[in-house]
C-alpha cells in the first residue's frame, strides 16, 4: 500500500479524534493505573507527571528524528484502520514520515489533557499544522458526542468547576474572606471524594457522608501537626479515635455545608447539571437552642468598659510598645504610625457602632459636613469622586451609610485628630490593619481581665452600641440606618434619613455608669 501525505495526514487526524475521545472520558479514567493506596491528591500530581514527561518524550523524539519506539503505535492504527502492518516496508521513508506524524498527534493529545488537568482548558485546539483541519470539526467521533451539552458539561471535574464558581463569586463582588471560605469548604468536598469525581455524579447520600467526615474534625485540623498532612478522611478518623474536640455545628452548616448547596445551585444555573439538581439542599447539621445561645457574642458590661477605659492604655501608658506599664504616652495625639487607633478606633467603636473593617480603612475624607452635621461615611468607595474602591468591601449592602459623630466623641478631640493627619499629608485616619487592631484589642482585654470569650475584642463595642441604640432610639429605621442592618420594617427602602434626623437620633445613646469624663 502506498502511503502519500494525504493518507499519512488522514491517518494522524483519525488518531487525534480517538486520542480526544479518550480525553473526554478522562476524568473518570486517569488515575486508575495507579496505586489503590495512593490519595487522590498524590494521584493528580503523579498523573500530570507522567503527562509531563510524556510530552517531552515525543519532543525529544522529534528532535532527534528518531522513531523506533513509535513501530508499535504506528502499528496498532494501521490494524485499528484495517491496513494490514506487513504491507507496508517499515525501511520506506514513508513509513518514517507517519511514525513522525504520529509522533506529532499523540504530542498534540497530550498537549490537550494537559490543557484540561492543569488549566481546565476543554476547548483545547492543536496548534500543529498536520492537525488544522482538527480545528474546523468536532474533535469527538460520532460514537462518542452526546447530542446532549448539558451532558458533556457535566462531565468536567470538580476542580474545573469550582475555579469557575469562585471566579463568578469574586466578580460579583463578594469580599475576598468569604470567597475564602467558600474555597475551603469545596476544597474539602474534593479532597473527600477526589478530584475525578464530576459533580454530576454526586448523590445526597455522598453529601451526608461528607457531612459526617467533617463531624469529627477538630478546629485547625489542617494546620495541627497531628492531622496536617493528612487526607481529610483520615484526619477525621484520628480525629474521632484521639480527641472529643470538634468544630462548631452551626459554624459548620454556614461555612462548610451552605457553600456547597450554593455550589451546586450555580451548577444548575449554568446548565452543568439539571435544573432540580442538588444533592447538598437540606443536609445540614442539627443545632440546639443551647448550642446557638453559647455561641452568641455578649456586648460589654458597664464595669468591664470603665476597667477599658480607665486602664493606662486611655491614662496614660510607658511607650507605644510598654503600653501595660503606667507613664505619660497617650495614643489620643497625631503621631504618623502611632498606633492611634488604640484610642480613637475603640471610641468610633463604642459610639458609632462601626466594624472592626469599617473604621480600619476610613480616610481623612470619610470624616464630613452634611447639612452642618460632622458625619462618618461608610463605603467601599475610597473616592467620592472618581468612584475608586482602593480595595474596601462592606459585609453587604445595608453597610453603606453615614453615621453622625457622636457629642462625645467631638468634645474628645477627633476632629482635631482628624485635622492633625490631614495637616501631615496622610490620607488613611489609622495607620494599622484591621488585623492587627483586633489582636491589640484581644491583649488589651487579657490586661484588664475580661477573658470571656463571648465577649469579640472589637465587634463587643459594636454590640454596646446596638444594646444602647436599641434603649434609647425608638424608631426602627432610624436603628438600622446607624448600624448598617437590614430594617425589617422595609422603611428605609422607602426614606434615607438624614444627618440632621440621624443626628438627634444618635446623641440619645449613652451608657449610664461609664465614665470618660477623663478623656475629654
């Protein structure tokens, strides 16, 4: 038989089809030549080695123009093609020629389920000019396409499917912690059941037992030495079998469970799965009353703020880092990088109802005039003018809103402050992080004996100020407009109070038995 360039070129391309073909199925297939014992994490990684070195064997085959272990391929598409191998002189220069152009086809194939594992590329076309003709018609055969898309789209694998989903999530928006979260959870489910698994083939059942794999974990299991390195099943197991320590169910239902519910929703959504389909709605661990009641955080007690407030940290301290010992550093005057958020985000805290995040990114400008009123605005908006975010992110959208400065804070100083970073050229009102205020606040409290731990270093004072909103300003609009919750009455959907209203609303709050009179 003759073997011209077309007939070679018809050859390769047939290969390249049934090489796609076989990557269709991939998912489902590829780790199975390896170890039983093996995790499914160390089975993905030596899969994409051996991809790897596969790759540059047929590259280092084409570089040296030797084919000798290609007969046996070449050899098997003959017979696969119904062309007897004897009939060919396997010394011809043509026969060279189409063990090259199936060195070059199976180097293609490899290049697409290489695509698919480490870039969850599905839509790979080779770039060879052997194979362009690939490029014009479905790479699938006949025997294999399914006439339904949603069918093929379900069966990519879950890693595909997640970046995807969290993709969405931080386009829409959502704060980078949550999609934190969200990456944790599905990253679990995947370490539990392995990264072949298409999330078409999840049942309930699967999702229950993922529910109770994740029961006898202890917190931080991924980072304790004991259970770090190890697969989330076993971790579970030694878990169960060393310690009675677990993770909080509800804490569990909201950060492990819901985000894949919602996982598994936008699959639907986007036609990866049918429309009814979702194996995680409804499993969710059961939460005692007592259990939510323990897990709610307390406001600040009267006694416990006057011991905040009276401690040296307000009175006067050693130094910046000495700030136990008592002296005559306070942290209420401007100084760049001082620290000033010790007293002047604690008392925004307490009197202004702001979060911890909130007031760790309010800038010189976020301190303003509305209707002669001094206001707080609170956006994730850095510039009023251009519309820049500068990185903010509000916990939703009820946290948008300006807050009047309370009298007491103003008869303390804070404009002053607020005058004295602008006269220095500074834009952000606090030069530390979010982070690193609520660590401070946390050895603040351990200083002056509050050690409860439903007490939050920082949110507790957001809480105070909720407590006493809620004593002293009757109506409910007005409450929600100040603290940025959501008003169950609807009414702001209809008015957005404003300063002047806000105002007279705000200086209402007081704590009866604290005393500050010390910092004015």
């Amino acid at each position: 038989m003759d073997l011209d360039r077309d007939k070679i070129e018809e050859l390769v391309r047939s290969l390249f089809v049934v090489e796609m073909d076989y990557v269709d199925h991939e998912p489902a297939v590829a780790v199975e030549y390896l170890p039983d014992d093996m995790s499914v994490k160390e089975k993905a990684r030596k899969h994409r080695e051996f991809l790897e070195e596969a790759k540059q064997d047929y590259l280092d085959m084409l570089a040296a123009d030797d084919f000798r272990r290609m007969v046996c391929d070449v050899d098997g598409l003959l017979h696969f093609e119904d062309i007897p191998p004897e009939s060919i002189d396997h010394e011809c220069e043509e026969f060279h020629d189409l063990c090259r152009a199936v060195a070059r086809g199976h180097l293609a194939a490899v290049k697409a389920r290489l695509a698919r594992v480490t870039e969850g590329d599905f839509d790979y076309m080779p770039s060879d000019p052997l194979l362009a003709q690939c490029n014009e018609k479905p790479l699938r055969s006949s025997l294999t396409q399914s006439p339904d898309s949603t069918a093929i789209r379900a069966e990519r694998p879950m890693t595909v499917l997640i970046k995807a989903f969290l993709d969405e999530e931080r386009a829409s928006g959502i704060k980078e912690k949550s999609v934190g979260e969200k990456a944790t959870a599905l990253n679990w489910l995947v370490d539990c059941y392995g990264e072949v698994k298409n999330v078409g083939s999840f049942s309930k059942s699967d999702v229950v037992e993922f529910k109770d794999v994740i029961g006898n974990l202890w917190p931080k299991w991924s980072t304790r030495p004991q259970t770090r390195d190890l697969p989330i099943r076993v971790a579970a197991a030694w878990c169960a079998g060393n310690t009675d320590e677990r993770q909080k169910r509800d804490i569990l239902n909201a950060k492990r469970l819901k985000p894949i519910e919602q996982f598994f929703d936008w699959a639907a959504k986007n036609a990866y799965v049918p429309e009814d389909f979702n194996p995680a709605r409804g499993v969710s661990f059961t939460v005692s009353s007592r259990e939510r009641k323990t897990r709610k955080r307390d406001a600040f007690t009267t006694d416990q703020l006057n011991r905040i407030f009276s401690s040296v940290a307000f009175t006067g301290c050693r130094s910046q880092s000495r700030w136990k010992e008592p002296g005559d550093h306070s942290f209420k005057a401007y100084r760049r990088s001082g620290h000033n958020f010790r007293f002047w985000a604690v008392l925004l805290a307490l009197f202004s109802g702001a979060r911890r995040g909130e007031f760790a990114v309010l800038t010189v400008d976020d301190i303003f005039q509305d209707e002669d009123v001094w206001c707080i605005r609170v956006s994730d908006i850095d510039d009023a003018d251009t519309g820049e975010s500068d990185g903010r992110s509000l916990k939703n959208d009820q946290s948008r809103r300006v807050v009047p400065l309370h009298p007491q804070i103003i008869a303390m100083g804070f404009l002053e402050y607020v005058a004295a970073v602008r006269a220095d050229g500074q834009k952000r009102l606090f030069s530390n992080s979010a982070e690193a205020m609520g660590k401070w606040m946390r050895n603040l409290l351990d200083a002056v004996g509050i050690t409860s731990k439903r007490v939050s270093p920082l949110h507790g004072f957001r809480h105070s100020f909720e407590e006493a909103a809620f004593r002293s300003i009757r109506d409910e609009a007005l409450r929600s407009a100040l603290t940025g919750r959501e008003d169950p009455s609807s009414a702001r959907a209809y008015r957005t109070p404003r300063a002047p209203e806000l105002f007279e609303a705000i200086k209402t709050i007081e704590y009866p038995g604290l005393d500050l009179s010390h910092l004015i």
